[in-house]
C-alpha cells in the first residue's frame, strides 16, 4: 500500500484528467471481448510535497563537437644521458669478458660446438644479436606494437636454439672435453 505521494508515478501527480480504470478480457474466435470501465482515479496533488520530476530521457541526436587533447608523443633522452649509459657499458664489458675467462670460459671450444651442431649455435648466437637489434629499433624508432611481435619471434628461436645448443655442450661435458 503507497503511504505517501512519492511513491505514485509521477503520471498520476501530472494529469490534469482523472485516471480511467478499466477490466479487459479478451477473447479468440468469435466471441466478443469484455471491456468495463470500473472506477475513475483522480489523484489531487499535495502542494506542499514537492514534485519529483525524473530526467527527460536522452535524444539520439548529434552532439557538439569534441576536441582532443593528445598527450605529447614520448621522446628520447637527452645525448649526454644516452652517451653516458653507452660508456658505463662499454667500459663495463672488458670486467665482464675478464670473469668469463677468470671462471674458466674459453673460445677454444668454440670450434667443437659449431661442428657438432652448427645450426643451434649459429642460430642461438644469431637470436641474441638480433634481439639487441630488435631493442636498438625499440630505441630509435619502433613502437611497442612494432617491438613485441618481434621480440616474441626472436625469443622462441633463441629458446629453441639455445636449449639444442645447451644439449650439444652437456653431451660435451658428460663426454669429458670441456
């Protein structure tokens, strides 16, 4: 049961005719219909209750322009930071070259692995060089949508590649010749 005006529809608190209540029943066939009209509810609204209107519902009509503002495309760093980071890894790589050796790592097995499985370490080693050309691109050029196709590519045939060629310097160690 409705306690207050709030609760009817705001149609019953905007009419100005009273509402007509009718019992339809229909029929099939030839049978007539029975339409009576039962009763006439008129709603007489409480001035003092304000009237609570709900939105006007929107129109598919053609809005008013929108203007974008992008956020500025991404740039490089500055030179000298990318020259700077470009010197500490060049002078970082004749410390790590001299641990590799200081660890016992050594070209002259070099020629052993690539006669045993030319292709693996051909394309293992290939794989590294081209993801570093791939991160070079990624740098200079590339968006991130160009870079991660090709780095996906690049790293199956790196993994691939780098599990034969791990398999291929195992069997070597088992073997007794590194």
């Amino acid at each position: 049961m409705l306690q207050t005006q709030k609760d009817l529809p705001f149609q019953f608190l905007t009419s100005s005719q009273p509402a007509r209540a009718s019992i339809i029943l229909a029929s099939f066939g030839s049978t007539t219909p029975t339409n009576k009209h039962v009763f006439d509810l008129d709603v007489t609204r409480d001035a003092a209750a304000p009237l609570a209107l709900p939105p006007t519902p929107e129109r598919y009509t053609s809005k008013p322009e929108i203007n974008h503002i992008f956020k500025e495309e991404a740039k490089s760093p500055n030179k000298l930071i990318s020259h700077a980071f470009m010197l500490a890894v060049l002078f970082a790589l004749p410390g790590l070259i001299g641990l590799w050796v200081g660890l016992g790592g050594n070209l002259d097995h070099a020629s052993k692995a690539f006669g045993a499985s030319p292709i693996a370490h051909s394309l293992f080693f290939g794989s590294v060089v081209a993801m570093e050309v791939v991160f070079f691109l990624y740098y200079y050029s590339w968006t991130l949508f160009q870079t991660l196709p090709a780095a996906g590519v690049v790293g199956i045939v790196a993994y691939v590649s780098g599990s034969r060629a791990l398999t291929e310097v195992q069997e070597r160690r088992l073997a007794g010749q590194r």
